[in-house]
C-alpha cells in the first residue's frame, strides 16, 4: 500500500516480506544455493498426514506462514504427530513437517549489509516458544554468542547471504541451529524483528556499541538510501 503511494518506510518490500514469511519457499531458495537447512515435507490442508517419511524423529511441525513459535510443537513419536499437524493447522493451511536440529539456538541480525554480532538464546522451556520470547526473565541471551572467530564469521557471512538472496533490505534476523559439528542450519528469516526490551537485535546493536536511539536512527538512514 505505502509502495502504491509512493511513501518510503522502513523494513524489507512486499514481495520479500512474502517470500520470508513463507517458510517453504524461503527454505526452498537457500536449499538451492546449498546453503544447509533442516530437510522438510509440505503438507496441504487435504493432505492425508504420513505415516512414513525420511524426517525422522523428533521433528519439528509448525505453520507455514506464522511467526512467534504459534502453532508449533516438537514431535517426539509417531503418536504425537497428527495432534501436532491438527494444530498447526488451525493457523495455516500449509504445514511444514522438519527435521529436528540438537544443538543450539542462534540469531542474526542484519542492519544494512552488515551482521552484528550473534545472539544465543536459552529459554527456560524445552521450546523457544510465545512466552520465552515476550517474557521479561524467561529466557537467557549470551551475545556475543561463545563461538570461535572463525566460525562466527562464516556463520555472519551465511545470514548476509541470506538476507541478500531473499531479498531484504534495511534490516532483518536471520535464525539458525548450530549442531554439534558448528554447522549452522538455517530456520527462517524475520523481516519485522522485534524492537521490545526483550528483543533480540536491541541486544546485539548494544554489544555492538549502539544504543536505542542510534539502532532506529540507522535503520531510518538505510530506508532513505533508496
């Protein structure tokens, strides 16, 4: 709409805000620039849920096109899944069935062209769900995350890339799990990340040396480069 009137704001354009938000369709285009990400099956609204794939367990099931872990659950047995995909489907007619990545919880973020330094995150529940993100206390950060140069610098690399191929501009967050080889899968991209006490790209421009003010005012200066 602020595109058809010719207004400048901030953030990411329709047509990329629509791509990250469809998590099979954004999986879709890092996977063909072999870039890794969890191996997953789309189900639609009449499809029947399989009772053989190659996921294995647990997995992940999770609306399509929803953000905030809502609708997603952690399936451990066969016996659990169709409950999970009756869920997931009560906030999306697409559902994605995932492989589970063990390992760790870790985010970009994306100002510009440029990663800031990464955020790992500790929730206090088994899952990094609606009230570990929203809630004051529920969940532990360490930025910079502890991982070697090296790697912290392939993994920043991998986020840029990302947020370029799809389209992004301004400022995005880019979200992984780091398995126990330090191979970074990638999860989804979030193209309106959140900007509360608790958010995650507030903590890594602050490692950084930006304050509040400074983390607006820059994303405010990228949208007026276009």
């Amino acid at each position: 709409f602020l595109e058809s009137l010719g207004v400048r704001y901030t953030g990411s354009g329709n047509e990329a805000s629509a791509i990250c938000m469809d998590k099979q369709v954004s999986k879709a285009l890092v996977f063909r620039k072999n870039i890794l990400t969890p191996d997953w099956v789309s189900l639609a609204m009449e499809d029947d849920v399989p009772e053989d794939h190659d996921l294995g367990y647990p997995l992940v099931v999770k609306p399509n096109s929803q953000g905030s872990t809502i609708g997603l659950t952690i399936v451990s047995n066969p016996s659990e899944l169709n409950d999970a995909v009756i869920l997931a489907r009560k906030y999306d007619s697409i559902v994605l069935m995932e492989s589970f990545v063990a390992g760790r919880e870790i985010t970009v973020s994306i100002i510009g062209d440029k990663a800031y330094p990464i955020v790992e995150i500790f929730p206090s529940h088994d899952v990094y769900d609606y009230d570990c993100k929203y809630t004051k206390g529920m969940t532990e950060y360490y930025c910079p995350a502890k991982i070697d140069v090296s790697g912290t610098l392939e993994i920043q690399a991998i986020a840029v890339r990302i947020h370029k191929l799809l389209g992004c501009r301004h400022y995005s967050r880019v979200d992984f799990r780091l398995d126990k080889n330090n191979k970074a899968w990638f999860l989804e991209v979030n193209t309106l990340p959140g900007m509360t006490e608790t958010s995650n790209v507030p903590k890594s421009a602050k490692v950084a040396g930006m304050d509040f003010p400074e983390l607006i005012q820059t994303i405010i200066d990228e949208a007026l480069k276009d």
